[in-house]
C-alpha cells in the first residue's frame, strides 16, 4: 500500500504530521516521532508573545538592579530598541535555529518551522528568514489577530494577512504555509483569498487558549487543552467545502483522534493530516495505529494510493453539494418527538 503524497510541493511517505506542541520541541522528541511513522514534523513554534512576558519578566528585574534601560545600535542605527528585549529575542531565536539545525541533521523527515506571532510586527519578516537559513524544509505561519481589538475595523485586521504573507513570501524561497481560523465573516472568500497568494498550503483550523473560572479560588484557569474527536467536525466540513476551490494545498487540523478520521480528512480533500492531542494522550506510538488503520481500510476498499480517494467526498464530488451549507439539523430533529435537549 503506497501511503506516500506531497505537501506544499515536499514528498512526504504518508499524510500524517506531528503537529508544532511540546511534542515537537526538542531532537530527541522529533527522533521518536519519525521512528513512530510521522511523514513530516512541524516543530513547536517560537512564540512572540512568549518572548515578551519573558521581556516583561526579565526588565522588571534588570530595572530594579540596573535602574533604566539601555539602548543601543543595530543594523547600522540609533533605534528605540531596549537592549534586554534585543538580547530575549536573539536568546530565543538561536535556540530555535539550533532546534531545526540538529533536527535537520538527525532525521530524515521534513522538518516544517512554525512562527506565531499575534499581532503585526517586523518579527514575523526576521524570524522567517532566519529559520530558513537554519535548513527548515518549510514555515508555518500560526497567525491570528485577536477579535478583542476593537481599535481596528475587520478590514484592516483581515488586510494584515495578506500584508505580512506578502512580505514573507518574497523573502524566502522555502514553501509558506498559513494556520488560520475559522473566526472569519466570509470564511470560504477568505480561504479562496488567501490560496490565491504565493502561500502554498493552508492548515484548517488553529487551537486558542480557552479560559475557565475555578469557582473556588476565583481565579482564571487554561480549559479544554485538548482537542476532542467532536471538534473534528469543523475542520472536516471546511476541508470538504475548499478542497476544489483552492490554489494550495490543505491541511486538516484539531479534532484527528484515531485512523478514521484521517481517513475521513483525506476523504474531504486533505493533502495532509496534522495530529497533537491524540499523541498527547496516547503517546508517539499511536501514529503506528492510525497508520494500521488506513493501511487496511485502503486495502478493504482496493484503493491503493491515496489519490485514488482523495477528495472523492467532497462538497464538489458530491451527490448533495448542499448538505455541506446547512446550518440547522432538519433531517435528524424533523422527524423525531419527544427529543429532550
């Protein structure tokens, strides 16, 4: 069974990837991934925001000690740049580059950088060209501009993307792919939008930090860290409804738990499959499982590569286009009494 495919133009020996986590953050944890059977890595992302609370944490220290900050030249010029931030940054991106360096020389696979920053910056330019020089194979841009800025119209937010994927794109030359939301008001134009740019992959959908309230301290706590199968259901209907309305290829994210549902990713017209949760809970070995599992769904159907059934459920593939845009459940509530919600 040949479970070989590309993604962004990078063969890969199956569609299934280690999604950037704590999974991916370190060699040895990568080696353990590529001996398990992921056909590519996205290592964890170096986050901007992480870098400034570590910023925010390291000056309220060095203003006690040292008084105000320093400052400093760079490229060449006087800049307002305070020299504990410039050091934080340089600290962090050279443990990321030393990351994909020995990656790079450890495994086979491709290793896929991942950049999320959370608001427009010259960052994601300086960081996307330094991680290429590294050797990665690809960038995966995490990008999301929170719906909590109420200082910015929807246009201008939505306008950002396409700047910095611009700007990105003509700097480096390694394949670009973009992880976005679904929290757009015409997600479908914005997705066939975005395809049209120099991007070539789209990974459908990112994960956010949910909040909690424990009742008892009153404080705010993390929630549902992990994705459940049922969140499956968003990025499949996506997928389905994109996969031939699109300029680049896609990557089905959040809510891949076992076998079935890359099968049913790749159904919709996935190119690739991105998996997190599923190897939290069950560990790196279950990629051999979910990799059983289409063997031998493949063989029971006699399909033996996957672009003998990618797509083959998809909303333009389909018998009923329309059951991919219905919004409420007729068919199953119609015809049922009695039904306690």
């Amino acid at each position: 069974m040949d479970l070989s495919t590309t993604y962004m133009g990078i063969p890969i020996k199956n569609p299934i990837i280690a999604g950037s986590s704590g999974l991916t953050g370190s060699v040895e944890k990568v080696k353990t991934l590529e001996s398990c059977g992921a056909g590519a890595v996205v290592l964890k992302s170096i986050f901007q925001e992480e870098i400034m609370y570590e910023y925010a944490d390291f000056m309220k220290t060095a203003k006690e000690q040292h008084g105000a900050p320093q400052y400093f030249d760079y490229d060449g010029r006087k800049n307002p740049i305070e020299y504990y931030d410039y050091v934080i940054r340089e600290k962090n991106l050279q443990k990321y580059i030393t990351l994909i360096e020995e990656c790079k020389k450890t495994v086979s696979i491709p290793v896929m950088a991942s950049i999320n920053c959370f608001f427009h910056s010259a960052d994601w330019l300086s960081f996307a060209t330094h991680l290429e020089s590294a050797g990665a194979d690809a960038l995966e841009l995490n990008m999301f501009f929170p719906p909590t800025d109420f200082k910015h119209t929807r246009e201008a937010k939505e306008a950002l993307y396409f700047e910095i994927v611009d700007k990105i794109t003509q700097a480096v030359s390694i394949p670009v792919a973009l992880k976005i939301s679904p929290y757009f008001t015409d997600l479908g134009p914005m997705i066939q939008r975005l395809s049209n740019t120099d991007i070539k992959g789209l990974v459908l959908f990112n994960r956010f930090f949910s909040p909690d309230f424990d009742i008892h301290t009153m404080e705010v706590k993390p929630s549902f860290v992990f994705s459940t199968p049922s969140d499956l259901a968003m990025s499949l209907r996506w997928i389905a409804v994109m996969a031939e309305k699109v300029a680049c290829d896609l990557a089905a994210s959040t809510g891949v738990h076992d076998g079935t549902a890359v099968i049913k990713q790749l159904l919709a017209g996935a190119d690739a499959v991105q998996v997190v949760s599923s190897l939290y809970k069950n560990g790196p070995e279950y990629l051999k499982e979910m990799l059983g599992d289409l063997e031998k769904w493949m063989a029971k159907k006699k399909f033996r590569r996957l672009s003998n059934f990618k797509g083959k459920m998809s909303q333009d593939k389909s018998t009923d286009p329309a059951i991919y845009e219905r919004a409420q459940f007729m068919r199953y509530f119609g015809g049922k009494k009695n039904v306690t919600l």
